[in-house]
DNA sequence: GCGACATTGTTTTTT
DNA sequence: ACAATGTCGC
C-alpha cells in the first residue's frame, strides 16, 4: 500500500491526525491550519490504508459550500470510486433521512421545506389566526423563540410555563404553528435536524441500521454545532463507531444562531478516551499577523488553548489608521489599494472586512467613483429572489395543493381579483374548520358563501391550477417551469410594469428555465423523491451564491462573520471601534464580548501579507452622529506590531469647527473634546450654542445619548 | 387593487 | 439616514 501521498505533503501533527488509530479523536485546528486537508486526508486515509469501505463513512459540514469542496478534493484524492459515501450539510443529510423514511417520521411523502420567510409569514399567520396582536406577538420574535426551542429539542408540550403568562402564550403560537405546518405538509429548517433526531431516537431498527453503516464518522466546524446537531452525532457514533471531529473555539462565532462552543467539552466529557490534537502551525499568515491574533484571542478566558506559530518571516508591520470619519476611512484605504493595484498586485488578493452590512455603503460610493470593480459578498441569493419564489410557489402549490405557504404567496400574484377580504374569509374557514386555505376555498365556492365575484376569482384560481397540473403530467421539469412563468401570467405581470428592474425579473425567470434544463438529481437521492421534489428542495436547501457576478478582478468586500473560511494577502478590517466592533449589543455581556473577539481574531487571520485596521473618531449611524472610541481590540494588539499612519488624507473633520469660535466661547470647551459628567459619565462634546452664562454643549455621553447641557450649570470636566 | 404617506427598525447568516 | 414594510384613501 502507497501510504506516501496521503502523509507526505502533511506535517508531523497533521500526520499524526490522519493517521491516528483511535476512535475518537478531536482536531483543534487553528485558522490557517490545514484542516480541511487533514479531513480529506483522513477519509484517504480510511479508504486506501485501513480499507474501509465508503459506503460507511459519513462526513459532515455546515455549508453546501464546504460540502462541496469536501468532496470535490476527497474524489480528486482518491483512485477508487468514492460512490456510497455520505458528504453534505446537517440539513442535507437530515433531509436525505426524512426522504427515505418519511412515513416513521410522521411526514407526508411530498413534504417542503419552508425556508426562513416562509416561516416568517406563516408565524404571522398562525398569530392572527389566534386573534392576537401582532405589534404584541412580533412575529420575528416568536420564531426566534419557536427556532430557539427547536434547537434545544423542546416541542409545545414539554415546554413548562411556569405560571409565566408571555412565555403561556408563546408556546400556544408554537403549537398552532406546528399544526399549520401538518396540515399543510411542511417542515422548517430546524425542524428537519430535531425531527430526524427524533425518527432516529425512537426508532432503534432504523438507528441500529444507520449505526452499523456508518462505522466512521467526521465532523466539521464542530465548535459551530447545535445542541440538536451534537445529539444527533452522538446518536449515530452510538457505543461502537469512530468518530473524528475538527473545530476551533477560537473560531465559534455563531453563538446567536444556537452554536454552542460548549459542545468541544462536551465531547470531551461523552467520549473520555478522546485524543486531542492541536494544529497550532500556520501556513497563511506572517509572523506579525499571528502575534496579534494570539495577543488579542488571549484576552478571552475559557478557551482550549492554542497558539499559532509559522516558521515564515515576520513580514509588514500591522498598518493602523485613524480615520477622522467614514469617507476618509474609505479614502485612505482605497487609496492603498490604488497603491497596491498599481504594483501589479490583483485586486482579487485584497478584501475590506467590516462587522455591518450598512458599512459597505460609503465603499462601494468611493469605488464606484474611482472605477474599481468590487464584488459584495453576502447579498440576495438567486432562490431568495421574490420573483423566483413565487415561481417556486407555483410549483409547490401544483405538487401540493395543501401547502398554504405557497397558496397564500401567489393566491394573487399576478393580481386577479382575489383581495383581501375574500382571503380573510378564507382563512376564517380554514382556521375554524382546521383545513387548509386550498380546501377552505373549494369548500366556500360550493356553498355558495362567497359573493358572486369572489367565488368567480376564487374558482378561476383553483382551474388555473388544476389546468396547470395537467398541462405538466410527464412533461419534462424545464417544460414545467416553462408552464408555469407563462400559464400563471407572471412574465406578463412583469412585462406590465416597464422599469430596468422588471426587465431583470423576466430574465431571472427565464433562467430558472435553465436552472431546470441543468438540474439532475444525484443518484443516491433518485429513489427517494420525483425530480419536481427534489428541484423544489434544491431551491430551499441551496439558493445559490449571493451576488454571482461575472469573474473579474474584483475588491472583495464583505461582512466578518462571511469572511470565515477565506484568506487573501491584504486584508483592511474597518470601523473598529467601541459599539461597532465589538458591537454595542455585545458590549455588555462578557461572553458576547469574547465571540465579538473571536471574530476579530476570525478577521485578523484572513490575512496572508498585510493587516490594515481602521476606526473612524466620527461616524453616522442610523442618521445620528456618533463620535466612538476606537475599539478595546485595537489597543489589545502589541504596540510593536503595529505601525501607526497618522498622515491624515485630504478630507479633513467638519466645517462647523472653527477653532476660535470653540475657545472662546464655550469655556475651553471643544466640540471631539471628551468630557466627564458627574451624573452621566463620559462622553464628547458634539456642538454647542449661546455664549456666556447661557452657552450650552451638546454631549454625546457613552450610556446616556446625546444632551444639551447648559455649561454654568453642568459641572462638566475635561478628561 | 393600487399608489401615496406613515411607521418602524437598524449585527452577524446558514440551512 | 434610509429602506422596507404597513395603512389608508380613492
């Protein structure tokens, strides 16, 4: 057996990982590390040396894309077929089991999956249906709370109220909601991992047989698990199987969406003969980079504990620039990009990194002004489109008419005389007699309960999808969707209405055309689910990449949180400052502090060459100015790392400071001054009006907001 | 049923 | 500030 070119290009650590006999194991692997090529390696590994088939091995991630590029370089690895194993996302493969086994998880065979603002819009539903106000129940807040439950594996009726009449209410949202879902053959996100948990637990034939297929287990980013995603791996390990899990508590930084780093221990605790190894050697950053990475994690108590070194150079000093506000932030760095561009460097290579989408704003202004191509990260998925989703609607509503979701989404989309009292109506019926908004029609239209033209609409809605059913019987899935655009009248919806933007809607329809034309479903999937299904689940489960725009040489920009996974040579992390970064919702809780922390330690190792990190002493935010102090991170970086630009660029603070003015009238006071208050603390001179014993300062205090203080009065120090 | 105004929220994102 | 909803009047 060549065992060579699994283990040769490893190091000594990584090499001991691969390898490793034991059955379960856990990775630590650092940013930078190589640990998607140690999972890869392993599977190799397991394949070629300890000849396992496979057909049990089964390997798990959090993203398609991750999934994708799993597999993609465990085929290319490999010399043998790779046919029989399991790759995917929790969600996928949850999905798969459900597909097999819909009947034991108490499905329907052609359930859907609603994604998010399906979601959203049924809550919203169900909460009015339950006559309840929903300013009271917001709508988003309930499904944080149904999502939050589900995470944790609590259904409606294990949840204990406690006598508390809010959370009372609540749970009844959740469990009208869970029947809506029933009736109408539908399944959240959450509620696929929590409902294969739950078919897997209470069906030992079935878990004895996935137990015994997949002998070998592996785990990706497991410090990013769920309390649902851990018991569910913990299910299938079992007592007998292998289990290899790769995370990096440095690195959890999803917390807010029910990660729990907590988990790393966990596992720990539940599998006592784990071996821990520690990928501390770095294969992406200078030397400079990771100090600072590893002075500013150390800040953060509780932690594994990890320390990444290179044996490369030291490289470029850490470049910090104070910006006076966010125009000249982006101006010095797309100034050093300029820079950069004109070394011949690519654009590609560079990404400007901030903690807030709106932050993207006033860089795509400045590059749009001087004509650099960039790329954003992060936007509105191809399948997210409403345009493509109501498409989608038609095509779930003809494969199940019961599925309110999409009823209710194009009921009357294009409009057709369906308004909204005839719905509410509907929905009244629906509600009182628990059917579904499809039965509750028919049921109204043949006892005559509606007015003549509402029935009229009513019924022609219904023919029009019958006649749309028919029209797809055995009818290719592109002809299907080629039917629905046209038959439901949406092109012609869109073509009413002559903007740019509409123009672009038909476009993207008729590319769903081809995105059907292209669609195959894979193989080991085709036994279990119709080609129509298995499109409509691709829809939901894989919209598709934000913004793909055609390939050019392009700035990348993009959030923190996105920019996991990635690494480029320059790397700028703007707005770092206190109540941005770390975010004022994060400021007061410690442990959201330190997975603010971890993200900047996340942000700090994307970079290959260089680290610029910028703060503005001036920004606005939400309409208001804010003058905010440069972030706790900043000074957590070693001094000597950092090389300081202080040479401003030309845009320079507000005309409104003039000098004179701000001494000699207001006291020696001057507006960007800090200030303490006996009462409110802290905070910095904004403005200020009058003059003598009636001058007064605006302040900006750190906790109290923005106040008119008159100066004789206030007994204001300068700090 | 559609367009004009008001109201509201505004961290991060995947599935 | 601003975008994205929701409400109201025709």
């Amino acid at each position: 057996m060549d065992v060579s070119n699994i283990l040769n290009d490893l190091n000594e650590v990584q090499r001991e990982a691969v390898s490793a006999p034991d059955r379960s194991l856990l990775v630590l692997a650092g940013a930078g590390s190589g640990k998607t090529r140690v999972l890869v390696h392993r599977i190799s590994w397991l394949t070629t040396v300890e000849n396992v088939s496979p057909y049990s091995i089964l390997a798990v991630t959090f993203t398609n894309k991750a999934s994708a590029e799993m597999r993609q370089r465990v085929e290319k690895m490999q010399s043998q077929s790779m046919a029989g194993i399991w790759v995917g996302t929790f969600h996928g493969l949850a999905h798969r089991l459900l597909r097999s086994h819909w009947q034991q998880a108490g499905l329907v065979q052609s359930f859907q999956i609603l994604d998010s603002d399906d979601q959203l819009r049924l809550v919203k539903r169900v909460i009015l249906a339950l006559e309840l106000d929903d300013t009271q129940w917001q709508p988003k807040q309930v499904r944080g709370f149904i999502n939050a439950c589900k995470d944790e594996g609590d259904r409606p009726q294990h949840i204990a109220d406690n006598g508390d009449p809010v959370r009372r209410q609540l749970v009844r949202i959740y469990s009208a909601y869970e029947a809506a879902c029933k009736r109408a053959g539908v399944i959240d996100f959450a509620e696929m991992l929590l409902r294969s948990l739950e078919l897997l637990r209470d069906n030992k034939d079935l878990l004895a047989h996935y137990q015994q297929r997949f002998r070998h287990i592996l785990v990706d980013e497991f410090q990013d698990t769920n309390a649902i995603q851990y018991a569910w791996v913990r299910l299938l390990v079992g007592k007998d199987n292998n289990i290899f899990v790769v995370g990096d508590d440095d690195q959890a930084i999803y917390g807010w969406r029910g990660a729990r780093v907590e988990n790393l221990q966990k596992f720990r605790k539940d599998f006592p003969q784990t071996r821990i190894i520690k990928l501390e050697q770095n294969y992406r950053s200078t030397a400079t980079i990771l100090s600072a990475a590893n002075a500013v994690i150390g800040n953060n108590g509780d932690r594994l504990g990890k320390r990444l070194w290179t044996a490369g150079s030291d490289g470029q000093p850490i470049t910090y620039y104070q910006a006076y506000n966010e125009f000249d932030e982006a101006r010095f760095i797309i100034d050093k990009i300029k820079q950069w561009v004109s070394d011949g460097e690519l654009r590609a290579d560079v990404a400007i990194l901030y903690r807030s989408n709106a932050q993207s704003r006033v860089f795509e202004q400045t590059l749009n002004a001087e004509q650099i191509p960039y790329r954003i990260y992060g936007g509105l998925r191809y399948f997210d489109r409403a345009e493509i989703k109501d498409c989608i609607a038609y095509l779930r509503l003809m494969n199940n008419v019961l599925d309110d979701t999409a009823f209710e989404r194009i009921v009357n989309v294009p409009a057709r005389g369906i308004g909204g009292r005839t719905l509410e109506i509907v929905r009244e019926r629906a509600k009182t007699a628990e059917i579904t908004m499809w039965q509750a029609a028919e049921q109204l239209i043949k006892e005559k309960a509606l007015t003549a033209r509402a029935a009229n609409a009513l019924q022609s809605f219904l023919d029009l999808m019958a006649e749309m059913q028919a029209a797809c019987i055995d009818v290719e899935l592109h002809e299907k969707v080629e039917h629905v655009i046209h038959q439901s009248g949406l092109i012609e919806h869109h073509e009413k209405d002559k903007s740019e933007k509409s123009e672009q809607r038909i476009e993207n329809m008729e590319e769903l055309v081809g995105a059907a034309k292209n669609f195959t479903v894979a193989e080991d999937e085709a036994q279990d689910m119709d080609k129509i299904t298995a499109f409509l689940t691709y829809a939901v489960l894989e919209s598709g990449e934000g913004q793909a725009q055609e390939w050019e040489d392009c700035v990348q920009m993009m959030t923190l949180h996105s920019a996991k996974g990635l690494e480029f040579k320059q790397v700028y992390i703007c707005g770092v400052e206190e109540g941005l970064f770390p975010h004022q919702r994060s400021i007061e809780d410690a442990s959201r502090l330190e997975e603010e922390r971890r993200l900047c330690y996340v942000g700090i190792t994307r970079a290959r060459e260089q680290l610029t990190i910028t703060n503005a002493e001036h920004r606005q935010l939400y309409g208001r100015d804010t003058y905010p102090r440069a972030s706790r991170f900043i000074s957590e970086i070693p001094a000597e790392l950092v090389a300081d630009v202080r040479l401003r660029t030309q845009v320079s603070e507000p005309q409104y400071v003039s000098d004179d003015l701000c001494e000699n009238e207001t006291g020696g006071f001057q507006i960007g001054q800090r200030v303490m208050h006996p009462k409110f603390g802290e905070g910095m001179v904004l403005n200020f009006e009058g003059s003598g014993a009636h001058a007064r300062l605006e302040v900006n205090f750190e906790f109290e907001g923005t106040k008119w203080l008159v100066i004789s009065y206030a007994n204001l120090s300068i700090l």
